[in-house]
C-alpha cells in the first residue's frame, strides 16, 4: 500500500479516535457518567451543575493532552532524525527530566523579574536546554555521537537532574504536592486557562520551526555531508532544532510533569507506516501524538475509576517501556551482539 | 562553468594537509584528481563547494570567489556525489532524488511541475527511473551510488564532483557509474571532478590529471602526460606502464608490480 493511502487510513482512524474519546472524556465524572445531553449542556452552558467537571476539568484535560503529546510526539520525532537513532526521545535522553528540575526551582524560588507562574516555564526551559547540550557534549565524539553513549548519557543525567529534584522535594516538605506528581505526571493541573495558553504558544512556536526545518532534516538523515552539499547550513539547522526540541519539551513538561515514552512510541511507529519523509512526519505525529496521549489519559481513569485520577505517565510507561525494550533487542541483533 | 582554485592552503590541528595546491578545472572536462591515500584528496574535493573553507587561498567559481556565494547559490551549480552514502532510513529512491530541487526551493515549497520533470528526466538519464520506488537502505552499493548521482543531476548543476565513485563497488558497477558520467560530460557538456586512487579507471576515463603527493601538486596535465611511468613510481610506488586498449581504444595501465619488489 503506498504511503498516501496510509495517510488517508490514518487520518480517518484518528479523526474517529479523537471524536469517540472527547465524548468518552467529557463525560467522565469520577463515579458516573454524565449523559451526552449534560455534556452538551454544559459546554454550551445551559447547565451550570456540571460545568466544572465538564469544561474545567474535563475539557482541559484534554486539551493538555492534546498540546503536551503532540509536542511530545513532534520532539521525539526530530531528536530521533537529528541523532539518526530510533531510541533517541525527549524522555530517553533525560531532557524531560532537565525540564522538570528547572520547572521545580521556578516553583520553589519563582524569578523576580517576571510574573510567577512564567519562571515555571522560563527555568524548564533553561534547564532542558542545558541539558540537551550536556548530553550532546557528553556523548558527542568528533562529529559522530553513538547510540548507545548518547542513550547512557541520557540516563546519567537524567539521573541527576531526578535525584534534584527529590532533593527539592525533600527540602520543600509535603507542601509541594505539584513536584511530587511530577515523576509520573498528570494533566490535571491547577489554574488550567492560565497555563494552557502559556504551553500552547510555547509549544505552537516550537512546532513551527520544526516544521520550518523539516525537508533540511530529510537530508540531514543522509549524513552532514550530503546535506552540506545540498546547500543547507547544517550547523544552523542543528542549533534550531536543538533548542526548537528543548523548548516544545520544555512546554510539555513544564506544568504537567514527566510522561515517558510518548516522543519514542509515536515517531517509531509513524515512520514505519509512512516512511521517514519529515514533512508529512512531523505534521502526523503532532496529531496522533496529541490523540495518543488523550487515549492514555482515558485509560488512566478507567484503570483506577474508584481509586480517584492515575497518573498519566503510568500508562504511557506500561506500553512505551515494552516498546524501547523491543528497540534495545532489535539493535542488539544489529550490532551483532547475539 | 570553471573552477579556478589559486595558492589553496589547508591544516587539521596545525597539520597540513594541502600546500599551495593551484590548478583550472575547465568547462566540460573530466578531471581525475589522484593520489595514494590520505595525501589530501577528499578534503581538496571538500573546498571546492565550500563544505571544507581554505586557511588560505581562493577557490572561483566563474570568476567570483566561493565565499561570496550562499551555500544554496553553490548547491545550484555544483553537485557533489560523496564517498559514503550509506543510508539508514527508509527514503524511496524518487524522496532522494527530488532533494536535488531543494537548493532551488524554499522551505514550505515543495517540487512544482518543472522540478517533477528535472527529477524524472534525472531518473531516466541514470537509469534509476524503474527503481523509483525502491527504498535505498535495502540497495546494493552500485544502485545506491547511481541513486545518488541520479540526485545530483537533478541539482542540474554545471559541475559535478566525485569522491572516490568506484570505491566499494562491483566491477562491472564501476564501469557503469563512470561511463554513465562520462557520457553525460560528452552529451550535456557537464564538468567533472573525480578525486580517486584508482589508477586505471582514472587512466581510462579522464582527460586531465591532477597528481598529489606529499600534499601538494606533483604533475598537472593531459592524461599521457601525467600518468608516466616516473610519476606513478614516485606517487604510488608502482612499476606501471599507461597504453592504449586495442579493443575499446581507451587508455589501460598496465602494473607490473610494486615499484620496490623490482628494483
């Protein structure tokens, strides 16, 4: 089947996925279901009683979802062709944890020079991006960096940066109950309207210069050299893609947390049905990255529908570890270590 | 389109690796570049399309000098077929071809009717045209090596510049590629640089020779003129001797042993 066929396949089924699973989100209300006339109501607000758990909740539960896993998605997507390594995510390669350290210091000590709640995303930011640099340096030999140092770089400092913040956790008592929800995220946030706008501009800006960039990246999977001769400005291709990535995972993690796998399951996947083209890519992994994620938040809540909202990153982790762990043995059988 | 290269200086970490290198790449010409290994020849080719820049010296393209140019503007007249193009992903053969239009696009445009055309008209003068939808990671070396130049003719470029193209290949791969090139000097008038230390491939197929050794230009010219017996003694330390084919009337060298082992 040729790959524009699978496009239009694809593009159906998700279309269908995200109408079923809106419904089968807005209507989740803990120990019932509200009825299809009650959600409705309730968005349109005719019914104030539900209003709450309808748009407040429930809504912007989704619509995290959707921004937070399309950036995910989108990120794991371009680190995966930047480093030509199928293992390479914003999760795997420990930027997501950089991230939330930086968000955990901007909640603990918020910078004085800007509003509070814009120093959660500034030091993720900050944070993520330094920490893609210090994995790229750490890993990088010469012009090659290898997969398998690039992924225990990641761990190495994604081991810090978590054991950071327990650090931060620990100092700051319970009281921070936002950091500690942090290690397996959650898309129940606090002041929902206030921070969906922040990481949807975040994220929107991000995504657009990966877009920007896609067709450089298709000939940058070919190696430097090809894409030097094809005219590209590699080094500045680079650059913005580096820090294009550290910022839509910076938004992504920033106020719901760490959720693992997503930016290595959805690209993975995605390539292999259509080909590693980044121009239809990219824009396909912003939509399926976005549904995913809301499939797991639906999964999440009907996993633990008398134990109250499950963190999200369990689900994603339960179906992205197996995957990385199938990854690992695919490459073991590459290198000719079986 | 020529390439004027003037007095070119080049070092890795303080080591020089080119020295005072100076010679004229003329319009429709096929020009080996030859040497043993690692006297410098990739990194010669590498400055002639500003990948690598000279620590000294001057490379014109038509008379302005390279660094004047944006690197798309050079992409638009100089293609580049590298050493190596292994690829890891799963691109078809026409995804790669059609990145040869992306020196003439912009980043949200994609190929138009005329670029369509180029990228077919490339297919077909490669011979690639019925593997257009083949993915190039599961290719052999020769078809991927003809992928990749089927690319850098739809650059449409005035110069075409190889790095070792029969390296890694099949004979009969070898006499392919470099015939396919040949002609296409010949029929559109394309100049050619192939940098290689295949001898008689060289010897057979180029019109001039430029000869490195120690870094630096050791002979410059005709190929009967260059490819002597002295000369491939002093620079490959063989005993070889450059004749004409009888039955394809082409030029053969013929080695009878190293240089060494006879003396």
């Amino acid at each position: 089947m040729d790959r524009r066929k699978k496009t239009a396949i694809i593009l159906i089924a998700l279309a269908a996925a995200f109408v079923l699973l809106l419904f089968l989100e807005l209507r989740w209300a803990q120990l019932w279901l509200l009825s299809p006339q009650e959600v409705w109501e309730s968005l349109t607000g005719e019914n104030r009683n539900y209003r709450i758990i309808v748009v407040d909740l429930n809504l912007t539960r989704v619509l995290f979802g959707m921004i937070v896993g399309a950036g995910l998605a989108v990120a794991g997507a371009v680190m995966q062709a930047l480093f030509k390594n199928p293992m390479a995510s914003p999760y795997t390669l420990g930027l997501s944890s950089g991230a939330a350290l930086g968000a955990a210091l901007g909640i603990l000590f918020p910078l004085s020079f800007v509003p509070a709640i814009a120093s959660v995303p500034i030091l993720a930011f900050v944070f993520c991006l330094g920490t893609m640099f210090l994995v790229y340096s750490i890993a990088r030999v010469g012009n090659q960096t290898h997969m398998e140092t690039l992924l225990l770089a990641g761990i190495a400092v994604a081991a810090l940066a978590q054991a950071a913040v327990s650090l931060l956790t620990y100092i700051a008592g319970e009281s921070i109950t936002e950091i500690v929800f942090w290690g397996m995220g959650s898309l129940t946030v606090s002041l929902p309207w206030v921070k969906i706008p922040i990481v949807l501009v975040l994220s929107a800006v991000g995504i657009f210069a990966m877009l920007y960039y896609a067709k450089d990246l298709n000939a940058m999977m070919l190696g430097d050299a090809h894409a030097m001769d094809l005219g590209i400005d590699v080094k500045k291709t680079r650059l913005a893609l580096l820090i294009a990535s550290s910022l839509v995972t910076a938004a992504a993690v920033c106020f719901v947390g760490t959720i693992g796998f997503v930016g290595l399951v959805i690209p993975h996947i995605l390539r292999i049905l259509l080909g590693p083209d980044n121009r239809l890519l990219l824009p396909m992994c912003v939509l399926t990255g976005g549904i995913y994620l809301v499939g797991c938040d639906y999964l999440a809540h009907l996993f633990a529908q008398s134990l109250g909202v499950m963190p999200i990153g369990i689900v994603t982790s339960l179906i992205g570890a197996p995957y990385f762990i199938y990854l690992l043995r695919r490459r073991k059988k590459e290198v000719g270590w079986v | 389109m020529s390439l004027d290269i003037r007095e070119l200086f080049y070092n890795y970490d303080g080591k020089p690796v080119l020295k005072d290198v100076s010679f004229l790449v003329k319009e429709g010409e096929v020009l080996g570049i030859l040497g043993p290994n690692g006297c410098g020849k990739t990194t010669l080719l590498g400055n002639l399309n500003r990948n690598l820049s000279p620590k000294g010296g001057c490379v014109f393209l038509d008379g302005k000098d390279l660094h004047g140019y944006r690197k798309k503007d050079i992409a638009k007249e100089i293609a580049v077929v590298p050493q190596d193009s292994r690829v890891g992903f799963s691109f078809t053969v026409r995804e790669i071809v059609s990145m040869g239009r992306m020196p003439f696009q912009d980043a949200f445009q994609g190929d138009s009717s005329e670029d369509l055309r180029i990228i077919e008209d490339a297919m077909r003068k490669t011979n690639v045209l019925d593997m257009a939808d083949r993915y190039v990671n599961t290719m052999s070396g020769g078809e991927r090596q003809k992928v990749i130049i089927a690319r850098a003719m739809a650059q449409t470029p005035k110069i075409l510049l190889m790095d070792e193209p029969t390296l890694h290949l099949d004979i009969s791969a070898q006499f392919d590629i470099l015939d396919l090139v040949y002609s296409l000097s010949r029929s559109e008038g394309l100049t050619v640089v192939i940098v290689s230390h295949d001898l008689p491939m060289v010897a057979r197929y180029c019109d001039r020779i430029l000869m490195i050794h120690d870094h630096t230009i050791h002979a410059l010219g005709r190929t009967e003129e260059v490819l002597t017996p002295e000369n491939m003694r002093t620079v490959f330390g063989v005993d070889a001797e450059l004749s004409v084919d009888p039955k394809s009337g082409r030029n053969t060298i013929t080695m009878h042993g190293s240089a060494t082992s006879r003396t």
